[in-house]
C-alpha cells in the first residue's frame, strides 16, 4: 500500500499538465481551476509519499490541508465555472472559497504538533496516525466538512449533470460516458473516510489511486475530438 502514493503522484501531475495544456490552449476559467484543484490533489499524494518515509510536521499540514481540506473544493468549482457561464455567480464563489480556502490555510499551518508525532510510525498510512499528532480546533474541523461536502456536490452533481443532458439530448455519447467516469472518479477519494472510520486506513491510498485514475480517464474521454459540437451552457466536464 505505501508504493501506491507513488503512482498517485505521476498519474495526478500528468493529469494537472493536460488539463494546464488544455488551459493554455483554450483559456477556460474551469480548466485553471480544475489544474488548481489537481495540483493540491498531487500535493496531498506527494506528502503521503514522504510521510512514508520520515515524519515532516510540514509535509502533515500540507497533506491535510491539501487532501483533506481544498482538493474536492477547487475542483468542484472548476465545475461550477463549466456549467454556470452566465452572471457573476460562480466567480462569487470562487472568492468566497478562495477565502475560506486563506482562512483553512491559517488555521492549518499554524496548528501545532501533539507529543505523539514524536512516535510517528512510517509504516502506518498517515490516515490512521493524523487525529492523534495533529491539534485540530472545532472551525477546522467545520471547514474541512464544509468543504468537502460542497466539493463532492458540485463535481459529482455537475459530473452526473452533464452526463444526464447528454444522455437525454442523445449525442456527444464518449462525453457522457467521460462525465460518469468522473463522477465515480470523484466518489472513490470521498469513501475513503469511511474506510479509516472502520478500520480499513490502508484504503485511504487506495482510493487515491482509483479516483485519479478513472476522473483522468473521464477527461480523455470527455475531451475525444467529436463531429457534433452541443451549446456551451450545455457542455460536460470535458469542454
């Protein structure tokens, strides 16, 4: 299980590069956003990888507050901007989770350390070590739900939303069969904690990997040059 943070690390950064080429190209807001969100996914992977090898105080802020916190967050309003193209609501939003995003970034960074990172365990994944080394007060513990719940509605809900039009309209079928695989890309690093609550850490890794996996195949999918273009408010994940 502790090699598979590895490949989690490549196959994200790979994923934040195409999605960055596909930015540069096209100029999208959701593509920026969508790299932003990858990039914080990778960076949580990353320190999974070091945790795994030496304790970092550091490296365990960033992989909570990167994995834990922003991740499913950025990306879901990379969605948000993909599905919301009119009037200036989704880039509200964007500022309000850019602030709460400073504010979790505070609180995180600043947490101090409890006596028992002192007998960290290597060998243990970090997702069944990190409630007894690092203090967290009630508003992180809020904001983490918060967060996570409005990251999973909106690129699960604007995944499967894209999908069901496309299935209705009856056309752009490789992007709705790339939408679903996000969706349940999405869902895979969603469950992970309730694998840690039944004892099952070690899937928390897992997870990871899945979820990567199937959204960046979702995208290539999504993203498959097709003959018959669909109006831009109608467009799926993939745009």
């Amino acid at each position: 299980m502790h090699y598979l943070p590895f490949l989690s690390t490549l196959v994200t950064f790979a994923f934040a590069a195409a999605v960055l080429a596909r930015f540069l190209r096209r100029r999208g807001p959701h593509l920026l956003l969508w790299t932003i969100g990858l990039a914080f996914y990778g960076t949580g992977t990353l320190a999974e990888v070091i945790l795994g090898f030496t304790f970092s105080g550091l490296m365990l802020k960033l992989w909570y507050l990167s994995g834990a916190m922003l991740t499913a967050a950025w990306l879901g309003q990379g969605t948000i901007h993909l599905l919301v193209r009119r009037g200036r609501l989704a880039w509200t939003l964007t500022g309000i989770l850019a602030a709460v995003s400073l504010l979790a970034a505070a609180l995180v960074l600043s947490a101090s350390l409890t006596p028992a990172a002192a007998s960290y365990d290597v060998l243990q994944p970090i997702s069944s070590q990190y409630k007894e080394v690092l203090t967290r007060g009630g508003l992180t513990v809020l904001l983490t739900i918060l967060l996570n719940i409005y990251g999973t509605l909106t690129l699960v809900g604007g995944a499967a939303y894209s999908a069901m039009l496309f299935w209705r309209k009856r056309v752009l079928f490789h992007r709705m069969i790339g939408n679903v695989l996000i969706a349940l890309g999405a869902m895979a690093p969603a469950m992970a904690g309730s694998f840690v609550k039944l004892g099952l850490p070690d899937l928390l890794y897992l997870s990871d990997l899945i979820g990567v996996v199937l959204m960046y195949s979702g995208f290539i999918r999504a993203t498959t040059t097709a003959a018959v273009e669909v109006a831009p408010a109608a467009a799926a994940s993939g745009d």
